[in-house]
C-alpha cells in the first residue's frame, strides 16, 4: 500500500464525490448520508438552504443525500471546504476536514437531527492562529493502517509551513473503541504530540504548539 495525501483543491472535486459517493460509508456508517459540510454553514444557513431545500426532495434518506451532496459540491467548487484526501494510487481512500478555525460555525461532534447554535471559537480571535481538524473519515476496508496519522501529520507540517501557532482537534472525552467519531480518537492526538487544553461538556480541545 502506498500512499499519498493531497490538499482538496477545486479540481479534486471528483474524487472527493467518488469517495464519499462509493466507499467512505459503504459499512452503513449512521453518519451516510454526510458530505462533511455543516460545520462550514451557520444554523440560519442550515435551515434555509438544507432543510428547506430538503423539502422540495421528498424528505427521506435520498432526498437529504441529494440536498446534502449539493451543498458540498458548491463549498468544494468554491473553496470554501478544506482539508485532505489520502489516496491509494488514483483512488480517494480517506478525508481530513481542516481549515482555519475562524471557518468553523462549529466543531466537536454533532448530529444533524441536533445541530448545536454557532459557537464563537474558544480562545482564538484572528485568522492564521489556529488551524482545526474536525472530522476524518477513512473507507472501512483501509482502517487501521495509520492514514488517519498520515492526514493529520500532513495537516500540522502545512499548518506550520502556514504560520500557524496551533493545530487544534475536538475528541470525546469518553469513547469505547469500536464506537464510531467522526472527530478522531483521544489517542490519535495523544500520539502525535497533542495536549489537553480546555474542556467543553464531553469535548475536549487538544492542541499542538507549532511555534
């Protein structure tokens, strides 16, 4: 197995539909139908342009794939979604969504039948100070190969290229093992050189110092 990570970027758009259309939730993840672009979109947005363009689709499953597909395939065609693809070969086999955290109407987990209220950024004012990591998702036949440790790695050596003086993440403080978290594991970041910086609820921000 060999492989790559790229930065999404416009003219990877197809590739970042074809894994999130085929393979990213090909084990019935209870995340499908995500396109991994609410965090990006403030709850009025939310409501105006998913939910009450999910209406005109039936409602249902499909209807909210199609709406949910659309959104994203806007925000990746704008720029306005960031992250990364792990690749094998030609073939997108995993995602990292990280961006500045100033980008972000929220961050930690959430469910789109419970969307919290935009959140200011905890201890973060200015663009360029902060760089967030809140979801991966890896297809479930690469799992347990270290991509998600190579995405992340990949999005701490750009952040610091950047200017960045953090790279910040959002776990649950208790999670079994084989429960499923779009936000990635504790020991993830523990690993990678992650500390404890505050607490909100069940979240806990972890931070890496670049600087």
């Amino acid at each position: 197995m060999s492989i790559t990570i790229k930065a999404l970027t416009p003219d990877l758009i197809n590739d970042y539909f074809d894994f999130f259309d085929n393979r990213a939730f090909s084990d019935n993840s209870p995340f499908y139908p995500c396109y991994c672009n609410a965090f990006n979109m403030s709850l009025e947005q939310i409501k105006t342009q998913l939910f009450a363009r999910s209406e005109l689709y039936g409602k249902g499953t499909e209807g909210w794939r199609k709406v949910l597909r659309e959104s994203a395939w806007e925000m990746v065609k704008s720029g306005i979604i960031h992250g990364y693809l792990a690749y094998d070969d030609d073939l997108a086999v995993g995602w990292c969504n990280a961006n500045d955290r100033m980008n972000y109407y929220r961050v930690g987990e959430f469910d789109m039948d419970n969307i919290p209220e935009d959140v200011p950024p905890f201890s973060c004012s200015e663009r360029g100070d902060v760089k967030s990591v809140v979801c991966f998702e890896i297809s479930p036949e690469y799992r347990g190969r270290g991509i998600a440790g190579m995405l992340l790695t990949q999005v701490c050596k750009d952040a610091a290229d950047e200017g960045y003086s953090f790279v910040e993440a959002y776990p649950k403080d208790k999670l079994e093992d084989d429960s499923p978290a779009f936000t990635g594991p504790l020991r993830l970041y523990e690993k990678f050189g992650f500390k404890e910086y505050a607490r909100i609820g069940s979240d806990i921000i972890m931070r890496k110092a670049l600087k």
